[in-house]
C-alpha cells in the first residue's frame, strides 16, 4: 500500500517536515514542531491545486524512495521472496512510479462508487471527499481526469498492461476478475 509507505514521509522529525513547512508555513506543524498538522495542510492543498502540485515535488520523489527500498527488501528476502509484489497506488503514473513495476494494472471504478468508498472508508463528508478525488491530477480509472484508463493504455509508450473494471459491490467479484487477469498476463 503506497499510501501507507508514504505516510512514512511524515514521521516526525522527518527532514521532509522542514522541506514542508518552508513552503507552507509553520502553521501547517503541530505546535511542537515535531509533525505535520495534516488536517491543516489538507485545507490548503485540496483547495488549491498549485499548493498541492508543490507538495507533490516534495513528498513523491522521498515516497518513490521509501518503495523502491520496500520492494528491494521483499525481492531479497532469501526465507521467503514472494513471486508476485503488489504495489497500491491511486497516483503511480501521476507520481511517474510506473518504473518501480513490471507490468501495471488500472483499477477502475465509475466516480459515483468511488465517491461512496471514500465517504464510507475514511468516514469524510461528501463534500470533502469529493475535493480529494477531485484534487487527484489524473483521476484516470474515475473518467473525470485528463485521460480514462482505456485512452491512457492506448497512447505510445503507455505502461499500462491492463485495466480491471471494479464496479462491484463484492469483493470477491474483483478478486475474480484479478486471477482472470493474473492468468492472461501468465502469472
């Protein structure tokens, strides 16, 4: 989970808090000093899409490091390296992490089941959780970002290998549909 590893980013005293803080201000560290005030910086950057661009510059390319090093590890892992590393990540072609991984998968969702997943998940507000799906720079497997998953894989040079449609309301309807495409692409 990409999301997760991320979060590392923020551990306190991280020297990414300071990069953060230059940028935004020291209103967005608790008041310590010590961690990031995420409600805080969450106000600024899901309302405005140049702050969240610069936190962006800042966070991806440490949280691109942190997975590269988690994936290393699973990889060489000499008790139990695992065929198959899965890697989460809403962002990985926004965030150009598409070269950590050898074949990429789409999974979408119309924006109306995504919407619902996100307010009951993260128990947010609708109105708040539609300004984080709408924040996302590509949203590609939503439909309402620059390109649908189907016209990103069709451009030259897309490392997309295949898209999975998660429009169920079960999750062994996905889980199926992942072995069908884990057994086409001869996993």
């Amino acid at each position: 989970d990409a999301d997760k590893i991320a979060h590392q980013v923020y551990q306190p005293n991280s020297p990414v808090l300071q990069e953060i803080a230059s940028e935004f201000g020291s209103a967005v560290l608790t008041e310590d000093k010590s961690e990031i005030n995420r409600k805080e910086l969450g106000k600024i950057v899901f309302a405005d899409s140049n702050a969240m661009k610069k936190l962006e510059q800042i966070v991806w390319p440490h949280a691109k490091n942190l997975i590269r090093s988690e994936i290393t590890q699973l990889s060489t892992n000499t008790t139990s390296t695992p065929s198959i590393i899965v890697l989460e990540a809403a962002i990985l072609l926004d965030a150009q992490w598409d070269d950590l991984c050898d074949a990429v998968w789409i999974i979408t969702a119309p924006y109306d089941i995504a919407l619902q997943r996100l307010i009951e998940k993260r128990s947010m507000k609708q109105e708040d959780a539609q300004k984080r799906m709408d924040a996302q720079e590509g949203n590609r497997g939503l439909g309402r970002g620059k390109n649908t998953a189907t016209e990103e894989m069709e451009k030259e040079g897309s490392r997309i290998t295949a898209i999975v449609n998660n429009d169920g309301n079960e999750r062994g309807e996905l889980v199926e549909k992942l072995r069908l495409v884990l057994k086409e692409e001869g996993f």
